[in-house]
C-alpha cells in the first residue's frame, strides 16, 4: 500500500499540464516518424491501390455497404459489448447502452435489421478491413493510424474525458507520480488509452488487457491505477467502493466516431449527415446524459454531451 499524502491544488494543476504538454509532444514524435516511414514507402502496386473498395460483408456486388443495407434491408455492425454503460448485454443477452442505442437508430433510418457481430475491441478494425461485419456498431476513438484501415464518419458519436482510476488505497498528489517503475498500469489492448500511457508514463508497466479484466485488475489492486474514459467511472466505482479517481481536468480528451469500409464514401457521407441531423435534434445529448453525463458530473468529472453549436 502506497503512503497517502496530501492532494493540493497547485501540484495537481501544475501535473496535468505536464502531462499533456509531454503527451503532445510525444504524440507529434510518433506521427512525425509515421509520416516519414510513409514517404520512404517505394511507390509499387503491393503498396497502394488505386481501386476503391467495395463494402464489407457479402457485399462485392455492390459500390457501397449503403447500397447493400438499402437493397437487402439488413445491417451487420462489428461490437464489443464489454464497455458498460456504452455498450454491454443485459441480463437476458440484448445488446444496449449510449452507442447501442445510437446504432439501433441508425438502422431504423436505413429501415434495416440489424446483427451485431461480436469481436473483441483490438481486433474491430482488422475485422472490418477483412469484411465481417458491414460497419461498426460502436463508436471509437479517431486516430490516424486507424484512419489507415477503416473510414471514421466526421462527426464524432461521443467525445470521451480521459481520467486515471486508482486502486484501493493508493494515493497520489500528482499524475507525474504514475511516471515510476514500481507503478503498474492497465489499459485496454489497442486503445488509445494504451498508446497515450505509453508517451505519458513511459517508466511505468504497462498491462494490456480486455476491458473487463483492465478494470478487475485495478479493483483487486494488481494493477496500480486504470487510464479510462469517464464513462466507465461510476459504474466501476458503484461496484468496488474502495476504488478512487483522481480529480481534475481529464488527462487528455478523445473524439470517437463510427467507422465503415476504407473507401466507402457514400456511405460515411450516409453516416455524417445522420450524425448532423441527429446532433442538432439534441438525440445525442439526451442519451449521453442518460447513460454516462450525469452520472460522472455527480462525481465531479467532465462529461461532454455533444450538441449543436447552433443550439
């Protein structure tokens, strides 16, 4: 058990601007040596394509997984439903939660059905490349590197504040203290979580689990502290009381957005208009609120709905 020890203000402040001033800067190194691996790429056909692919699933007959759900009235959505109150099961195995909800809608505006194809989180995006699904049923976070398999809609599902849980018992005045080789952080494999924490607290451990087992690693304090999205912060500390969050501005903030097929653009431009239609309806709002607003604002944490900036 680590030594508690008074939290001020100042230090907090002072901690998170470092970390995201270091998580920046960290984040640019790494995108800046991608794009120069990018430009020594030889130019050769096993490289690039010039050929835009066609829709996922079962859909080589068709120019876009739009003109698939249109024509067959069904739509296949790629999910992990271990993120609570995002996306989960109910007792009695329906698929629900803020995304699920979000989706559900979706088909209906396509007067579709939907399936919803279960697969873990890291492995979505190479699922989607290889086709098993139509497009994702959840929303994830906007990154470059992924941007490079699959196509993000442009409007984001949700925005996502990034905050450190903390095991029973540890207490920390400053983030920069989760910068140490006795400190042992989960993340979830393949999120951004992962790739942030690695810049933030690079002498640190870090575990690369599923959800679920991140959070029960933390909780039976194996792991020293969780980077999470706000989301999952109260259902987590409601079930282990003795878990804490450390308070303050989020470490650093997400957008995160449905992805289809690379290359699929009429039906991302499908996908963005129903985003804007919906967001400007407040839709996106009263469910966020719903699910995951209010209860992390109770908690003190920031928590963005998504609205219209005409509204």
């Amino acid at each position: 058990m680590s030594k508690v020890v008074p939290t001020t203000d100042d230090a907090t402040s002072t901690s998170q601007v470092t970390d995201r001033r270091r998580f920046i800067k960290g984040a640019g190194l790494a995108l800046g040596a991608s794009a120069l691996t990018g430009l020594a790429m030889p130019s050769t056909a096993s490289a690039v394509t010039a050929t835009p692919r066609k829709g996922g699933v079962n859909a080589t007959s068709y120019d876009s997984i739009l003109d698939k759900v249109l024509a067959t009235k069904e739509i296949s959505f790629g999910v992990d439903l271990t993120f609570k109150p995002l996306q989960y099961k109910t007792a009695a195995g329906v698929p629900t939660g803020y995304i699920v909800d979000l989706a559900n809608k979706l088909a209906a505006s396509l007067g579709a059905t939907p399936k919803w194809v279960e697969i873990p989180f890291g492995e979505l995006f190479a699922g989607q490349a290889a086709g098993k699904f139509d497009m994702s049923g959840i929303a994830a976070t906007i990154k470059p590197e992924r941007a490079q398999k699959v196509l993000f809609a442009g409007a984001p599902a949700f925005v996502e504040s990034n905050v450190v849980l903390l095991k029973p018992g540890f207490k920390i005045t400053s983030l920069s203290q989760l910068n140490s080789a006795s400190v042992t952080i989960a993340v979830v494999l393949g999120s951004s979580q992962e790739s942030a924490a690695k810049i933030l607290y690079p002498k640190a451990k870090l575990k690369k689990l599923a959800n679920q087992a991140a959070l029960a690693d933390v909780s039976a304090g194996r792991s020293s502290a969780m980077v999470v999205g706000e989301f999952e912060v109260a259902d987590a500390v409601k079930n282990q009381p003795k878990l804490t969050v450390f308070k303050g501005k989020p470490v650093f903030v997400d957008e995160n957005s449905f992805f289809m097929p690379a290359g699929d653009f009429a039906m991302k431009h499908y996908v963005d208009t129903w985003l804007r239609y919906e967001t400007s309806h407040n839709n996106l709002a009263g469910l966020w609120d719903k699910y995951v607003g209010n209860d992390a604002r109770k908690m003190g944490l920031q928590s963005v709905s998504v609205t219209s900036s005409w509204t």
